[in-house]
C-alpha cells in the first residue's frame, strides 16, 4: 500500500518529540516499533494502560534508550488513565 508505506518512511525521518498515545505497539507493530527505534526522535513519551502495555513500553524503551548509534535519547512511560491530551 502506497500510502502506508509512505507513513512508515515520514515516521522513520521525523525528529523531535514522539507522543505514543492508544497503542501499545506489541509484536504485531515490530515493523512500527522499528521505525521508532531508527528514527531520530530525541524524546519518546509512552502512554501505558495496562500491565501487558508496560511489558511492551519497557522493552521498546530499552530498544531505544540503549541504542549505541543514537545515544542520549530519553523514554518516559506514562499512565494513560490519567492523561486527558484532548481537553475534554
């Protein structure tokens, strides 16, 4: 599909700060936690919902954090429970 492949490579190439809100990116999503792994964000911030969602955050935020050819990038897990990003 043109179009998401056309997401996946704007995703690799974005900098910054990533916001990760709604998903968990389990193993169904390797191929988007890859992109997020190689891609240069400076900052990721991992909404967490539930046990299995912390399980999937930690281990994508060690992939990233730990990641010799990008160092000094920073992940923070956060409760989804209690954020309102919409204001409503």
């Amino acid at each position: 599909n043109y179009y998401l492949n056309s997401c996946y490579k704007s995703l690799k190439s974005q900098s910054g700060v990533l916001f990760i809100f709604g998903t968990a990116l389990k193993s169904n999503d390797e191929h988007i936690r890859k992109a997020i792994v190689e891609g240069k964000f400076e900052r990721v911030y991992i909404g967490v919902w539930s046990e299995e969602d912390a399980r999937a955050a930690e281990s994508l935020k060690v992939d990233i954090e730990s990641d010799e050819k990008r160092p000094g990038r920073i992940v923070t897990l956060f409760d989804s429970k209690t954020v309102n990003p919409w204001g409503i």
